[in-house]
C-alpha cells in the first residue's frame, strides 16, 4: 500500500512541477483526501515527499534532503501536540455543553413563586458569576398574609454548590405553606444540610417572615450577609444583626430572631457578599455607595430599585462580576 501511494504521489507532484496549473492543484487536493481516509500521518506525507523528490531531482544537495529529516521529526511532535490539542477542545466542549445543560435543570429546579401581599412591594435579582449561581432565593407565603423569604449563599462555586443548593431546595419545600418562624426554619433547614452535603461546604442563611397584617418584618440569620433596614422617614441605614452558625456545621445550632416595625416605604434590603464585596481596581466598593445609590432610587419600585443598583455595580467593575450577584428589596407600601 505504501509503495503503491509513494507512486501515485511522485506522478502527481511530478505533473505538478512541470505544468503548475490550478488543475494539478486540484489533483492533489482530492489525492490528500485519499491519505486522509488510509490514515497516512503528517510524517510518513513529509518522507513520501522526500522520496519522490530524490528521484525526480537526484542532483539536489545533502543539505535539502537533511532539511527533510528535520521537518519530518518535527511534524511528530506537531502532530502529537494537534491530537492533544484537539482532544481538549473536544472535552472542553462536553463540559460546556454539560453545563449548560445541567443551569438550565437548576433554573428549573429552583424556581420559586413570588409572593403578592397588599402594602408590600418586593424587587429581586440573582445574577451568577458563572454558569451555575451559588446563590438562592425561596420564597414561603400563607393564606394569612405571611411572605416568607430565604437568601441563601453556598461557600464554593460550580456544580457542587448548584447541587448543595438543590438540598436547601428540599428543605425549603417542607416548610412551605408553613407557619414556621425564622429560628424554626433556619434549624431545619441546617439540619438538612448537616446531614446530606460533604462537610467541606456551608451554606448561609438569611430568613425573614413578614406579617401583611402587622408590617412587622421577623428575622434570623444563619452566618449570612446582614440585612440592612431603611427608614424613609428618617433617611438612614442600619444593619439587621442575628446571630447563627452557618448551616451544615453542628445539627445542635441554634438561631436567633428578631422583630422590627415597618413603616410606609421602609425597606428591608437582603442580599449576599456578591453586592458587598464587589471589587474596582481601587479597591472594595463600600457599602456606603451601595445605599446611596437605593437613596437616590427610594421613590421607585422595589424592581427599578434592585436593577439600577445591579447596572450600577456591573459598570464600576466593568461588566465582570467577581461572585454570585442576589438582591431582594420588600418595600412597605
């Protein structure tokens, strides 16, 4: 077979040299193919090459056919470095397919409705970094006027955070529909997670139980980015405190809870450490540009609010989110 190729590949290069026409180009075209499908390697073209070449042109100096040795030993390393190359292409490109595959499960996955109670106007963003968000949003209401919410928050990024949300997904839908109060929630839900993710994860928590009928906002907090309360009659800012291990570190843990008044257009403000840890090339954002930016939007929707702030953010650091980005505002109205 090879010594049948080597003189199909002399009398093509050799019509080629005489008459250099678009017609022998297109001979070796096809020709190529037909090395292609007799799995013939860049090296062993490289020496047919060079042996047709020696009796076609016999008079040609050493040092040209030496010039062959070189390019056929390199063309081995080359072809080794390709098929390497290509094959880490083709695996990138199962796992991106992957992936994508796998958020658009957790999109569906955990989904959650969006409670709608008289005098309570709710905004909210989760955004991820990458394809799949470390972060959760659940929300939990009742037929007597309760909107409960959790902001989640897994430590650690990818797909074993996706499927460390997915167990928090689980613990939530038991309690839906449920009385339950912050501190109950929040023990139940580190239960869960104690009990079925590797003990190299944590999760934290932020849970607030709004009452329609009261406007009171009750609150706990498992290790989680603090709320922060805004009061429209007096302009200012402060920091929701409660205190609690992360979730999945000791089952005995247990969870504070705390009760504040809302008034007309106060907000509560939750969110996690990808809206507070945000980076510029000078440095951390501080938090106090985060509310001036809610003040200069206090008039508007929960919604308009929370996007602005987004757009805001993603500009001071050039489009590139450096974590999970989630913001949820409940707006006494």
């Amino acid at each position: 077979m090879v010594h049948k190729i080597e003189n199909q590949y002399k009398e093509i290069l050799n019509q080629y040299m005489q008459r250099q026409s678009e017609q022998n180009l297109y001979v070796g075209q096809n020709f190529s193919r037909q090395l292609i499908s007799e799995n013939i390697s860049p090296e062993e073209v490289i020496s047919v090459h060079k042996a047709a070449m020696q009796e076609i042109y016999k008079d040609l100096p050493e040092v040209v056919w030496h010039s062959f040795d070189f390019l056929v030993e390199m063309m081995i390393n080359y072809g080794l470095a390709l098929q390497e190359r290509q094959s880490l292409l083709q695996r990138q490109e199962e796992i991106r397919v992957e992936m994508d595959l796998a958020a658009n499960v957790q999109e569906t996955l955990l989904k959650t409705k969006l409670p709608t109670l008289d005098g309570l106007d709710i905004g909210l963003l989760s955004i991820p970094a990458r394809k799949m968000n470390g972060d959760y949003i659940y929300f939990i209401s009742d037929a007597e006027g309760h909107a409960g919410i959790a902001v989640a928050d897994v430590i650690g990024k990818g797909l074993p955070a996706a499927l460390c949300m997915s167990m928090v997904k689980f613990g939530m839908d038991s309690l839906n529909h449920s009385p339950a109060n912050p501190s109950e929630v929040l023990g139940v839900i580190n239960r869960v997670v104690e009990k079925s993710i590797d003990d190299s994860m944590f999760v934290s928590m932020f849970y607030g139980r709004y009452d329609a009928v009261s406007a009171q906002m009750t609150y706990g907090s498992a290790g989680h980015e603090p709320a922060i309360l805004y009061r429209a009659k007096t302009n200012d800012f402060s920091e929701l405190y409660a205190k609690g291990l992360l979730l999945g570190v000791s089952p005995a843990a247990t969870y504070e809870e705390h009760t504040v008044q809302l008034e007309e257009n106060d907000m509560v403000i939750m969110m996690t450490d990808g809206v507070t840890e945000g980076r510029t090339d000078q440095g951390f954002i501080e938090r106090e540009v985060i509310f001036k930016m809610i003040e200069e939007k206090k008039d508007e929707p929960a919604q308009v609010i929370v996007q602005y702030v987004y757009d805001a953010l993603e500009r001071m650091q050039n489009a590139v989110l450096s974590d999970d980005f989630t913001l949820v505002i409940y707006k006494k109205v």
